[in-house]
C-alpha cells in the first residue's frame, strides 16, 4: 500500500526553494545606465563610465551585504552544537511543546524539508542516548526551533526530556535523512501517519502548503488510540481549514468517543482508497518511516 522508501529518496543535494546571487542584476543595471545615461543624457564616455563604476560599486556592496545576512542556518552535521531551551509548555499529561532559541532572533535552523535532526541526552542512567527528531517549526519561523514530544515512561529520551527545564541546553546535529522535497515533484501526497510520527508529516505538510508557489495537495490520514492522543490537531484543523482545497485529513481512533465522525479501528484497505488519492506516477504515498529512511522520528523514546 506504501511506496517503497527507496523509490522516495533522491540525491542528497540540498534542494533550493529560491536564490540566486546578485551578478546578474549588477549587469543589468550597468546596461540599463549605459543604455540611458548614454543614449538619452548626453554624457560623455568618461562620465559614463565614472558613473558605471559608481553604480558598480553600490551595487556590489548591496550584493555583499544582501549575501552576508541570508541565513546559513544553525546546524552542523558533524558536530553537536547546544541550543538553550527558552519554553516548555505541557499540552497533555505525557506531551510537552519545547522551543529552543537559535543563536541570533534572525537565526534559521537550517532544516531542509522531510529531513531531520539528532538530539543527544542523558537516560535515567546518566548514560548518553541519541535520537531523531522532526521539528514541528520550519525556516520561516526565525530565531527558534519547537519539538512536540511525547514522552513515554521508560523511554530512555523520555526522561531526559521530563528532566529537562527552562534555561537547560539540548545537544543537537543535523540536517539527516535522504529525503528531500521540491515543490511541484507530485501533483498530490497520500500521507499515513499514526501518533507520535505525525510530527515529519506536519513538517512537510505544512512547508507544502504555506509556499505559495506549489499547489501540491496532501491528504492525511492520522491514526490514534483515543482522541487525547491526537498531536497537534488544533494545527492540522488550522491547516483543513487554511488549506480546504489542497489538504485533507481523516482521522482514524481505536476507542472513539460516543460521538465520532472519523475512521474507528486500524487504517484499512478501504481507508486508503477512499481518503488518499488513487495511485498513479504523479502521487507519492509516504508515511513517517519512508520520510526518515526507516527511523522513527518520534516514536516510542
């Protein structure tokens, strides 16, 4: 029912949603002085080339400037760099929202879309454990990164996370995975995602969807035990409800409340075929372990 993961992968190149440097507009604007100060002033070649220069001039100290502050991203992937926790907010008796300031209130994380990062703690054991992460923010949201964690009570992650509190540091590398998204690859994604793996499909959702130049639709079904189990639904209702024409999502519980209108029981067969579109070469069936090459991002930690 799932595309194999490997047919989702593509080259690790960075995938560039925008750029360019700014050469070409210094000789277009050289052109364009040449063209009317030259054809329709009068000045001489002397001036003209005295004011090509000057406008040389301020125009690759624009360059310079524009280049120095694009945002490199706060990451490294071969070293461990410490990111100073600055919120934590409790959504549900074992799920916490925590938001991590980057060096600067401009600073981005540098996380390319579908991939993901590593967090390293300690176990109840003092010992060190590391494990994947999707963050729930993307570069849009500058100067600072969330993740929604679910903490479960022998997971070794998990009490590091509990323990952690305002003004503690997380340990973090990244980007990881081979994953990568480009707008407009698929006309559609059919995306599966069950309890804590919702966070890399909200990710990539959510990059999607906000980027006004991609009309990729995604439908989603998300799959729990009880509703107080569904993460971040007020952000995905949001989505639904930003988004009705490009995304959908159905979600399916184990033990619904009396009054349920979604999916009851495990994702089925006939699930997939009503909620997720039908397969073809230009649609993308994902769920969270294609996204992360086999990882679970935030699963049982």
């Amino acid at each position: 029912m799932l595309t194999d993961g490997e047919n989702l992968w593509q080259d690790d190149k960075q995938v560039l949603l925008g750029g360019g440097g700014g050469g070409s507009s210094i000789l277009v604007l050289l052109n364009f002085l040449a063209l009317t100060m030259g054809g329709y002033m009068g000045f001489s070649e002397i001036q003209l080339v005295g004011v090509a220069v000057a406008a040389l001039v301020v125009a690759a100290t624009a360059a310079f400037l524009f280049n120095s502050n694009k945002s490199k991203g706060s990451l490294s992937a071969d070293s461990f760099k410490k990111f100073k926790l600055v919120e934590r907010q409790q959504l549900s008796h074992n799920v916490a929202k925590f938001k991590f300031a980057l060096p600067s209130p401009t600073s981005v994380l540098g996380l390319p879309i579908g991939q993901h990062i590593s967090c390293k703690g300690k176990d109840s054991q003092g010992e060190d454990v590391i494990k994947p992460y999707t963050p729930t923010t993307l570069d849009s949201d500058v100067g600072h990164f969330e993740l929604v964690i679910k903490m479960y009570p022998q997971g070794r992650m998990s009490h590091h996370f509990r323990e952690m509190r305002v003004g503690d540091y997380m340990e973090v590398k990244g980007p990881k995975g081979r994953f990568k998204y480009q707008p407009g690859q698929v006309r559609a994604f059919g995306m599966l995602a069950g309890g804590s793996g919702i966070t890399p499909m909200f990710q990539v959702a959510r990059a999607i969807l906000e980027n006004p130049h991609d009309t990729t639709k995604v439908h989603l079904i998300y799959a729990n035990v009880t509703v107080d189990d569904i993460l971040l639904k007020e952000e995905l209702d949001g989505l639904a409800s930003n988004y009705p024409d490009r995304f959908k999502i159905y979600y399916a519980l184990n033990q619904p409340p009396e009054v349920w209108d979604g999916g009851v029981g495990f994702v089925s067969k006939e699930m997939i075929q009503e909620h997720c579109p039908a397969p073809a070469s230009d649609i993308q069936k994902v769920n969270h372990k294609n996204i992360i090459d086999g990882e679970v991002l935030s699963g049982r930690v």
